[in-house]
C-alpha cells in the first residue's frame, strides 16, 4: 500500500506542536490551558465575543465539545458566558480581562511554532505543504 505514512508524520506533527505548545504555556506559568483550548481562545483574542454557534464553527468544534471547553475556561477565570440578547435561548462568550491579557503568551507560541517549522522548510516548501494540507482536511 503506498503512502501509509502520511498520517502518521501528520500525528508526529501534531504530537510534536502540542509538546511545544505545552512546554511554552508551562514557562509562562499556564498550566490551567491545554491545546485543545487553543482554538477557543484564538477566536476570542480576535473576535473577543461571539455566540456559541459561531465559536463552535470557527473553533472547529461540536457545540457539546465547545460546550465543555467553555466551561472549563470560564472555571479558570479566562471567559464569561452571557445571554445572546438577540437570541433568548442563545450565549455568547467573551474574553475576561485574564484571558485578553494572554495575547502576549499565545502570539509567542504561536510565532514559536511557525519558526519550528520554518526552520526545517524553504518559504516555497511551507507554502506547498500549508497548501496540500488544506487540500487535504477542507471540505
């Protein structure tokens, strides 16, 4: 069978930027986000508030998922859940003073990672693989 390697280098790369993601938000002293905060915490440092619906589409997440990263992120002090006023069954999320103030530790992350990779690939190799891997996981 050919190609069976491919997802295993995409787990390795994966296991590999949760390892650093983990390292780095111990340095900084957060070790109460894990990764799979990361993309709640993301949209919210960019938008600062939105509704469930909208954090579960862009987030990439099930709205129980969401549901149960929320909540633990609103334990820690990072959001707060509000009534949608536009909606009376609705909530919106939004960003605490705590978790505005983790801008500084997610850019560096991030910046981290994007130098992990770019270390290791030409600017035409990166933009070759950003490409296919987006071919390959977008519907």
């Amino acid at each position: 069978m050919k190609h069976q390697a491919i997802f295993n280098y995409a787990s390795r790369l994966r296991e590999a930027g949760n390892a650093y993601i983990l390292a780095e938000l111990e340095k900084v002293g957060l070790r109460d986000i894990a990764p799979s905060h990361g993309d709640v915490l993301h949209q919210l440092l960019e938008a600062n508030e939105c509704n469930m619906s909208e954090l579960a589409l862009h987030a990439r997440r099930t709205k129980s998922t969401l549901t149960a990263l929320v909540a633990k992120l609103e334990r820690n002090g990072y959001v707060e859940r509000l009534p949608d006023p536009r909606d009376s069954r609705g909530v919106r999320v939004r960003l605490t003073a705590k978790g505005a103030a983790l801008r500084p530790a997610f850019d560096a992350i991030s910046d981290g990672l994007q130098k992990r990779i770019l270390s290791k690939l030409t600017e035409e190799e990166a933009q070759q693989l950003e490409r296919l891997l987006a071919k390959c996981v977008d519907d």
